[in-house]
C-alpha cells in the first residue's frame, strides 16, 4: 500500500487568503492548551450549570423575502432533535382555475368566510407560534398561489416554496403542520432536517378540475381531521362519466386510506338519477394508524442529556466506556459534534434508554477516565449533527518566534497577524483531524471505498497498520495477515471500541463482502457517514485551493454565491445558492465572502466555470462519475450541501504572556522572545477548525 510519508504534506498545499508573514509557535504542548466548549442554539456554552426547563420558544423575525425564495424563522427550544429524513403531510391543497381572478384581499375574506370552529384555533396556533411578520408572509405566500391560479397562469419553474424554518421541537412542527393544513387547505406542509416548508398541492388543483373549490376544499379538510366512522360526499352528479372520474382520482391518490361508492338519491326520478360519491376511511387502515400511534406512544423511549467534558480522549473511546458502563450500545449516544482528542473538550450528548439517576450513578467511574458527566437532566429527544451554533476555544499558542529569516519586532508581528485575519478571515477549509492521524491512511480512503461498495477494501484499509511496535498496530498487522477475527480481538486492548466492535462482527459473519457490510453496521450511523463525509470534505478542500488559485478573490460567472447572509455554514437550502452571471461579474454585485463551494452530494448544483469542470474530473479520476451519494446496503444517503470558502473568527481577544503567566507589556519591553506565549480566544461556527484559523494567523502549517 502506498504511503503518505507525512502528514503536512496534505496542507501544506493549501492556500492563504491574507498576505501577512505570520510566525512559529508551537499548540497543543498540552491537553490544558487547547480548550473547546461547544456553543448550544441558545448562544449558551455547554460547560455552565444548566437548570433550564426542557421547552423554550425564541422568535426570530425573519427578512422579508420574494415568493420563491425561502423565509427564516428559528424557534429554538432546548429538547433535542434527532434528525429525521422527511416527513410530509399530504392532506392540504392548493385552488382551482375554474373560477374568476380573485384580488387578494377578497382572497382573504373568502378564506375568513370558510373558516370553521377548528380552523379558528388552527389560526390561534399559528399565532401563537409564529412571530407577526412570518404570519404576514405566510398569508402573501397563500395569496400570491390563490391569485396566479385564479388567473390561470401557470405556475413555471420550480415549484414556489415558503419556509418557516427550523422547528426543533417535532410536537410544535406537528400542531405546525395541522395549523397551516387547517387555515389553507390549499397547500402542503413538507418537513425535512427540522425545516417546514409550504407549497401549493398540485393534486388539490387537479381535483378542482373535477369537483367544484368548495368541495375540494372541504374534502382536504375531511382527510385532514381523520374522524373515524365519518364519511364525506361529493354533490349530487348525473354525469356517469364524470363520477367515474371521481372515483379513480380518490383511489389513485388516497386509495390505501379511503374507499370511494357511488349511491342514488332517493328523491330522484328513475330515469336520469342523481347520484353521489360517498368517501370514507377504510377500517383497517385507520384501525392499523390508530394503534400505531398509540403503540408508538406507549413505547416512548427515555432520553437523558448531558455536558461531557473528556481530556485527551477520542470522542469514539469516550462514547465507547460510556456505553459499557451504561449496558448501552453506542449507536444510543446523539451529538452534535466530533471534538479533537488531544484538548479538554464539553460538549452536549444525549443517551438513549438510560434515566438520569442511573447516568448519575456512574459520574466517579466515568472521572477515572479523564471525563466527567454533569448537567444531567430528562430532555425529550436525541441531538443530531450540526445541532449548535459553534464552539468557543481558549488556546495557548507556546514557543513564539518570528519566522525564519524575519527580523521584525514579534509583538508587531503577532498583531498585525491577529488583526487582518479578523478583518479579512482564513480560508474555511477542513482541519487535518477530519482526516484522522495516521500517516498510511485516512478516513477520506475509507469512505471513497465505501462510496464504490468495497466495502472488503474499507475494512482492511481500517486495519491498516502505522509502523509502530505497539499492541494496536501489531494486532491490526496480524489482522492484515491472517484475517483471524476472533484472535485478532484477543490481541486489540480494551479501549479500542471501533476496532472491537468491527472484528467482533467479522468473527460473527466472516470477510466475504456481506460479512464486511454487516460489520460496518457495527458501527452507529453516525460514525458510518463519517468516513463518508471524510472523502467529501478532502475533495472540497482541493476545490478551494483550485477556486482561489484559478480566480483569486474575484467573484466570476458561473461562481456560486449565498443569499443569506446569516445562514449557518454547511446549512444553506438550495434557493439561498445563486449561480452569478456575466452581468453581475462585471458590476461587481457580490463579494469573495459570499462565494460558496458544493461539498459532494446528490442534490447540490456545481459552479458553471472552471471549477465546475474540475469537479468532474475530480469524480472520474476517483471512480465516482456516475455515483448517486447513496449507498443502500449501507443505508448511506450523501445529499450534500454548500460551504462558504471564507469566515471570520468572532469576539477574538488575545493576550501575549510569559510562561509564569506574567502579562508582557506591550511598549518598552525587551524579554527574551523564546519565552512568549499566546493566549488566543475566539467562537466559530459550526463546522470551522480552530487549527485553520491559527493556520492563517500564523502562516504556518500544524
């Protein structure tokens, strides 16, 4: 196998965005040097004693934003999510052509009009959940659909959508999503990662080609409510033809819920009758959804988050003892993100099935481990990745010099370095320990196997030994040579959780490629797409470097930009992403700031230029030009999103001491420079490295 003969070596190539000169210094002398405190939703850092109650609403108003673009509402709360795919409710709307343009404000009154008893708390609900202005441009949004269909314009591109944003709690999004069904039954309410957003029904328009606006949309509301033993009927119909048309539009859209029979009225004469189609629920499918809910809430599973704070500790190691003392397995740990191993960490975890007395049953073993477990407490739900605003870190950056051939004052040179990367921001690229440690592989090796099912090559990539004569690598080398499972385990220590997990499972199924795709369900899913995103992340880094060698700090044709500007990295929707164009390139309508790059996935969009291009040879060279992102056997979906290429560090301080810890005064001093060190603090977003940062600041690669 080939080797990587050193690990700098993968970033040393990257580039800067600042022309500072920097200087040396050495981090991570110690675990006590590198602090990390994950930053909750709430703005809040993880390691303060926490009593908060479970539930807390915070409105955000959003910006006002054009009909197909996406508005923002952030109602954070403090149980935790765990992610869900998608979740859509199908039991709304939208209007009929066959009636006259209707201007928007006799819209309205014609909606207050068919408003019902529920209907008016379903609007109380809404108001009660959502801030004014988003309840304002929810009712444009409906408005704007009801007048375009009114006036028979067809409705071209990409279907319209309007988002209320992230709702963690998923009762709000539940009582959300009935809400909005209940005022308009004319749209549909579809949930993804936490996201609501709303759209016009096509099949609700179809059916008003058939029946009249007032029956669809009383007959959206009579799948909404979902009364048992109620039935619903259409107008009385002469038309055999017609009500044949009925009858096939109900059972192919909702056939596995309702069932549809025509009956003659009795009044009507022998010779032309009137008959109407009668709907109603088919018993055992509303018997089976009755008592899938109440079974589902009967076996409501317990949830107990908490504050680790681990020291020289990998995450995995950690969540591994936690499980063994808990009688849990890992895949019940949630968070919200992966820590460095070599720092003091805190971050927030949730444990699936455990009580909060039994977790705190546990906090004098769990301290002889380096860790400690605090701010215990019942919380609703799991957390899932990406669940924080950021993390804050306190670093001492040890050995300070200038750098080599540079005889400018280093006070002088550490702030003028500090200062323009608060000004002007590193490039954001992934840090090394995304990559893993070793020298011989990484985990982007891993996931590009995964991502062309070899899952066989994974495995033994995995195993692959560094050249260390220790009992983890000569256990991995023995592995390699033998592929004995069960006496490899014999010989990996304890604390190697991954690894025992892994051959565990290749001892219970064996090294055939169905035996390795059981193996790697081992493994929490969690730590399965990582490998995954590994690769991804290796490749975005590439394609910076590419973007800002080929076009500089320029913003080209066919670059992709963000829209929002408060959007959290990594977390950009599609209609947020701009693909900018000759026009705006020579009037210079956005900035280096705004440029965003796609990180590999199915549903992302790459940039119309060069670096597009360079993306698809990228895929080829790697094997991957027809990959779909979707790995079933794995059950791995890889839908991608966008990255800003540069950010800013925010509320940076920072303090030059000498290694007693004496402050250094900043005129007039003459200490022995050897003898500086740095205390640097500063918060990111989410998914930035605070060894990039320090990348940029110092001008040197770590």
């Amino acid at each position: 196998m080939e080797e990587d003969t050193d690990f700098r070596i993968r970033f040393s190539s990257l580039c800067f965005i600042t022309d500072h000169v920097g200087f040396r210094g050495t981090i991570k002398s110690s675990p006590s040097d590198f602090i990390v405190i994950e930053i909750d939703e709430q703005g809040e850092l993880v390691n303060k004693a926490s009593d908060k109650p479970v539930y807390k609403v915070t409105k955000v108003l959003p910006e006002p934003n054009n009909l197909a673009k996406k508005a923002k509402l952030d109602l954070q709360i403090l149980s935790f999510e765990e992610t869900s795919n998608q979740e859509v409710s199908t039991l709304a709307g939208s209007s009929s052509e066959d009636h006259n343009f209707v201007p928007c404000s006799e819209m309205e009154d014609t909606i207050k009009d068919r408003t019902y008893k529920g209907e008016e708390e379903s609007v109380d609900v809404l108001g009660s959940l959502l801030d004014e202005k988003t309840n304002e441009l929810l009712n444009q949004f409906a408005c704007d659909i009801k007048e375009k269909w009114d006036s028979k314009t067809e409705l071209t591109g990409p279907s319209p959508e309007f988002s209320l944003g992230r709702i963690l709690d998923k009762n709000q999004r539940a009582t959300l999503h009935s809400a909005i069904r209940q005022k308009f039954p004319f749209l549909i309410t579809v949930g993804k990662n936490c996201e609501i957003v709303v759209r016009p029904n096509l099949e609700y328009k179809e059916l008003c080609h058939l029946v009249s606006e007032e029956e669809a949309f009383d007959f959206f509301k009579y799948l909404d409510a979902k009364k048992e033993n109620s039935k619903f009927t259409f107008k009385p119909d002469t038309n055999k033809e017609h009500r044949k048309a009925v009858h096939h539009f109900v059972n192919k859209k909702f056939g596995n819920l309702v069932e549809t029979k025509s009956f003659p009225e009795l009044s009507d004469s022998a010779d032309n009758p009137n008959v109407v189609v009668t709907v109603r629920f088919r018993v055992k499918a509303h018997k089976h959804w009755k008592r899938s809910l109440l079974e589902c809430q009967g076996r409501k599973d317990t949830y107990t988050a908490f504050t680790l704070r681990k020291e020289n500790l990998e995450m995995f190691e950690a969540v591994g003892f936690l499980a063994v003392k808990l009688g849990v397995i890992p895949s019940d740990f949630s968070y919200a993100g992966l820590k460095d191993k070599k720092a003091i960490t805190y971050q927030a975890m949730v444990v699936r099935k455990v009580t909060p007395e039994r977790l705190k049953n546990i906090e004098k073993e769990v301290e002889k481990k380096r860790m400690n477990v605090f701010n215990i407490r019942p919380v609703e739900d799991s957390l899932r990745l990406g669940q924080l605003k950021g993390n804050h870190f306190d670093i001492v950056i040890r050995n300070l010099k200038n750098q080599i051939n540079d005889s400018a004052n280093l006070r002088e040179r550490i702030l003028e370095a500090i200062e323009n990367v608060k000004n002007k921001g590193f490039v954001n690229y992934y840090g090394p320990q995304r990559f893993g440690m070793g020298r011989k592989v990484h985990t982007d090796q891993i996931g590009l196997a995964l991502l062309k099912s070899e899952t066989v090559k994974a495995v033994k990539l995995f195993f692959t030994p560094e050249d260390l004569d220790d009992p983890v690598n000569r256990a991995k080398k023995y592995f390699l040579q033998t592929e004995d499972a069960k006496g490899t385990l014999s010989l990996m220590p304890e604390f190697k959780v991954r690894e025992r997990a892994l051959l565990d499972s290749l001892h219970r199924f064996g090294m055939t490629e169905e035996g390795c795709i059981q193996a790697w369900f081992s493994f929490p899913h969690s730590m399965r797409i990582f490998y995954v995103h590994a690769y991804s992340s290796k490749i975005w880094n590439e394609a910076v470097s590419y973007r800002l060698a080929t076009y500089g700090s320029r913003v080209v044709e066919g670059d992709l930009v963000c829209l929002d500007e408060d959007a959290d990295n990594e977390q950009l929707p599609s209609s947020k992403v701009h693909l900018v164009t000759e026009e705006e390139e020579s009037a210079n309508t956005y900035a280096i700031h705004q440029v965003v790059l796609p990180v590999l996935g199915y549903n992302i969009q790459y940039p119309k230029n060069k670096v597009g291009q360079w993306y698809q040879e990228v895929l080829s060279r790697d094997g991957l030009q027809t990959c779909k992102f979707k790995i079933p056997t794995l059950k791995l979906n890889v839908p991608g999103c966008y990255r800003k290429i540069l950010k800013h560090p925010c509320n940076l301080s920072y303090q030059l001491m000498e290694d007693h810890g004496i402050d250094v005064k900043k005129e007039g001093s003459h200490i022995d420079e050897a003898t500086l060190s740095l205390l640097i603090s500063f918060d990111l977003d989410t998914s930035c490295y605070a060894t990039v940062c320090l990348r940029e600041i110092m001008k040197h690669d770590f």
